[in-house]
C-alpha cells in the first residue's frame, strides 16, 4: 500500500477514536508530541530524526494513537532514509510502536536514481516522566532484502535517546 494512502488511513482511522471514546468517563484526549532522537544503528552508524505523535484515545493508564518517523541511518559512504507510521501506546514510563514504512537510498550519477523497500518497524522506548530526563530506546526495521537490489544488507537495529517534549493539547474534554 503507498504510503499516502496508508497516511490517509490512519488519520481517519485516529478521527474515529472520537466516537468510541465519548462512551468513556475522561473523553476524548487529541494531543501532539514531536520528539527528535539521536542514536546508533549497528553495522551501520549513526541515526539521527524525528517523530510526531499523534494521540486520539486515553485510557486512565495508557495513551493510544499513531506516530509518524523520518529518520536516518548514514551506512558507510551513504545515508538511507525512513518513513514510517506507527501505532502508537505508551503511559508516563513505556512508548511502544509497532508500523509499516519504507526505506529509500539514492544511488547513481549525481544520486539520480532511487531504490524504495517496505518493510515492518518496531520501537520500544522507556524512561522517567520528567522532561529534562532522557529517554532510551531500541528500534528494528525489517525489510523485503528481495527488493533490496545493493550487496549491503544493513541490520537497521538502532539504541537512540531523545528528550520527551510536553504534549501539545489539541482537544481536551477532560473534567478538570
């Protein structure tokens, strides 16, 4: 599935949350977390980029929603790019994502010519509930190495921190 349909999809699948959480006590909760992480892939090297969390439904304990990565991975004389969107839960010390995405690498005379392979991602992160605290993780990406058409076939097994930022709230019908 392209990846702007699949786009397309989440979103509207994360709206409906609305209407299945009206039947809780607490409502709904839409808010937004940017994060950038910083890490290193191994047998490749550093991996550095961004996430956008997206969170539609709350429960007393977790939050559920989708996330949006780009991130990076720079392998010897080369840089491979992701995209990838998740699902997303996570309470106030766990964030677990698990989605589909693609991995791209330009190649050729002036980098002209591109290769794209889907693959599955998973990220596991924890940490404190504190801002100025870090938070750790691992993540793996696991492609079609079919469709992958170079003779490096990169782990893409990545530890990274980041700094979790304050959520963005975007509806709240919370009781205060």
């Amino acid at each position: 599935m392209p990846l702007k349909k699949l786009f397309i999809l989440s979103f509207l699948f994360l709206l409906s949350f609305e209407n299945y959480a009206q039947d809780l006590q607490n409502g709904p909760n839409v808010y937004i977390s940017p994060r950038i992480n910083i890490g290193y892939t191994f047998g490749a090297g550093l991996t550095y980029g961004y996430d956008v969390v997206v969170g539609g439904y709350s429960t007393e304990n977790f939050n559920f929603g989708l996330a949006f990565s780009h991130y990076f991975v720079n392998v010897p004389k080369d840089i491979h790019r992701f995209k990838v969107i998740s699902l997303v839960i996570e309470n106030s010390m766990i964030n677990a994502k698990i989605g589909a995405g693609m991995v791209s690498r330009k190649w050729g005379l002036r980098n002209v010519n591109k290769t794209k392979v889907s693959g599955i991602s998973i990220d596991i992160s924890a940490g404190v509930d504190e801002y100025h605290a870090p938070w750790v993780g691992v993540k793996s990406f696991i492609q079609n190495r079919k469709r992958w058409t170079f003779f490096d076939y990169p782990s893409y097994i990545s530890v990274y921190t980041y700094f979790k930022t304050p959520e963005i709230e975007i509806y709240d019908q919370r009781e205060p």
